[in-house]
C-alpha cells in the first residue's frame, strides 16, 4: 500500500481517536512532510479530517469515502476483488460491467463499485434507488468454468453470501425474499441482479454479473416515506455506525467463499432457513401469468415449489412471488 493507503487504513481503524503525525511517521517509517502530503492527498478525495495541534488526525465520524486500497488490504480472496474500480457515478454497474465483460478487457473478479447510480437496475426491469454516498452500489465480472445449469443458483447462493456477511459484522437477522432481495424487520435493504451471456455454441457461460445493492446508511432524509414504508438501510436497523469498506471486503470475502462451493449446494439449507416466503399464500407473476399458490418449499436448484388449491405443485426457476397480505 502507498503511503497514503497506509495512512486512511490506520484512522479509519482508530476512527473517533486524534492520531499524531509523528507516530504515524514512525509507524510507516516515512517523513513528518509525507504524512502531511498524505493527509491533504485524503482531503482533495473528499475524505473529511479533523487536525488539531498537539493532538494530531482523526476521520471524521461522518466520513466513509470507497477506498480500494482499504478495501483491498481486509481481503483474503483469490480473485473477487483484487482490481476494484471506483467509481463517484454511473448509470449502472451492472451496464457498466456488461460493456467492458463484453470486450473481455478484465480478469475473472474485477469489481465496480460506484457512489452512486443514476439508472440503477432491479429485476423485472426495475428501477434500483441509489441515493449518493449512502449504499454500496457494485457489480462483479466473474467468468464461470462450472456446468451452465448451475447459472440458476447464482442469484440464491450471492443473496446468502451477502446475509451471512452483514449478520455476521452487525449481529442483525437477515431474511431472503426468493429469489433475490434481503430485508430486516420486514424491510428490504439489499437487492441482487445477476446477468449472464451465454455461449450457444460453445453451451457455456461467457461471463456472469452480479450486481448488489445494498442500503448502509440511514435513508430517513433520502427517500421518500412511501419507499420509507418498504425499504430500509443496515444502520436504520441495527443503529450503529457502518463502514462501507468494511462491509464491502467481508461480503467480497464472502462470495468467493460461497461460489467456489456452489455446486455442493451446502448453501440451500442456509438459504431456506432464511426464508419467510415458505409457508406464505403467493402470487406469482411468471411468463405473464398471474396466478396464487401456496409456497410449500424451496428446492436444491432454489426454484420455488408452489401448491395450487388444486392440490397441484409447481416449481418455479423464474418470476416473482408476492406474499398475500392478511
């Protein structure tokens, strides 16, 4: 790490705490003028720094500017991650992704991550709020060797990564709406978009995107309160303070983990016991259709089994399924 890295990466673990220039010069073995450099190089970044004189540096408590370097410096993947690109905006990472995926430009891991999207996309065609400076926007490339029927389990396998990293950081109980979306306290606060190119010819995957979405800080000023009634964000639930490089790394960390095990399918049994849609009255809206079932179950290949009054099952790979309300 640069200098610079080293420096970010030490106030943002010792956030809260006034930090001196001559240990930091010390501890990096650097000059009390490269510090400063550093310093100021942080400052022209956005990165908000409070300096006092005899006390030193410290992060500001509002500050949590997308760091590559920090994010790269917490990861213990092989691939996923290891070239991150930052961006401040972009209509959206998973578009953004697609285009350079498609010029196979970038190895099998790259990650965008942007501040904030002004197209962001959510399945069915819809749209994905991105409020500036407040979530994490990102989009993975990954480049598959495994059999294409296991493409389906992408979206369930990432959504269970992803749960697993934020419970694990904030203590929260996620749940999964099937397929995709993740809620706390009954409101959704993290969305998954996977894409995929297939090779026809070749009968396997070209690339896949996985695009996340994930609400970090408070939205109570961001959105409006009809979206207020649906949606929330990590701090809203666990009211704590959340730092996104942090999140970022554990759920990159994560997803390498879960996909390179992907076809063993372990994942399901966590993915089921997550599930509040088993058990429910559903409507389901798939191929154009809109129909109402009973979803009784989730199966190894994360389609939804679902009992008509008829007594007839139906297993869906694809589509949405909308709880009943009482």
């Amino acid at each position: 790490m640069s200098t610079k890295e080293k420096v970010l990466h030490e106030l943002e673990n010792r956030k809260g705490e006034f930090i001196s220039g001559t240990s930091l010069a010390k501890k990096f073995n650097v000059s009390r003028n490269a510090i400063w450099k550093a310093i100021k190089s942080l400052e022209s970044l956005g990165y908000e720094i409070d300096a006092i004189t005899n006390k030193g540096y410290k992060l500001s408590e509002d500050s949590d500017k997308i760091s590559a370097g920090l994010i790269g410096s917490m990861l213990n993947t092989s691939y996923i991650g290891r070239e991150i690109e930052i961006l401040q905006s972009v209509d959206s990472t998973n578009t953004y992704a697609k285009k350079i995926a498609k010029k196979n430009a970038v190895k099998q891991g790259y990650t965008i991550i942007s501040e904030t999207q002004t197209e962001g996309k959510g399945r069915m065609g819809r749209s994905f709020e991105s409020p500036a400076n407040t979530g994490i926007y990102m989009s993975i490339i990954l480049r598959p060797t495994f059999n294409i029927e296991l493409t389906q389990l992408l979206t369930s396998c990432v959504a269970t990564a992803v749960a697993n990293a934020v419970d694990r950081l904030y203590g929260t109980d996620t749940k999964i709406k099937w397929v995709n979306d993740l809620f706390l306290n009954g409101k959704k606060y993290c969305g998954i978009l996977t894409e995929a190119s297939i090779s026809f010819e070749l009968g396997q995957l070209e690339y896949a995107i996985i695009g996340i979405g994930i609400n970090v800080k408070s939205l109570k000023n961001s959105l409006s309160p009809e979206i207020l009634e649906i949606a929330t964000s990590i701090e809203d639930e666990c009211n704590s303070n959340v730092t996104r490089n942090i999140l970022i790394a554990e759920v990159l960390n994560n997803l390498e983990e879960y996909i390179e095990n992907i076809e063993s399918r372990q994942f399901m049994t966590e993915y089921r016991s997550r599930s509040f849609i088993i058990g429910e009255t559903v409507v389901i809206t798939s191929n154009g259709e809109t129909k109402q079932a009973l979803a009784i179950n989730i199966d190894d290949n994360a389609g939804l089994v679902v009992q008509f009054s008829d007594g007839t099952t139906e297993i869906l790979n694809s589509g949405e399924a909308r709880i009943v309300k009482a």
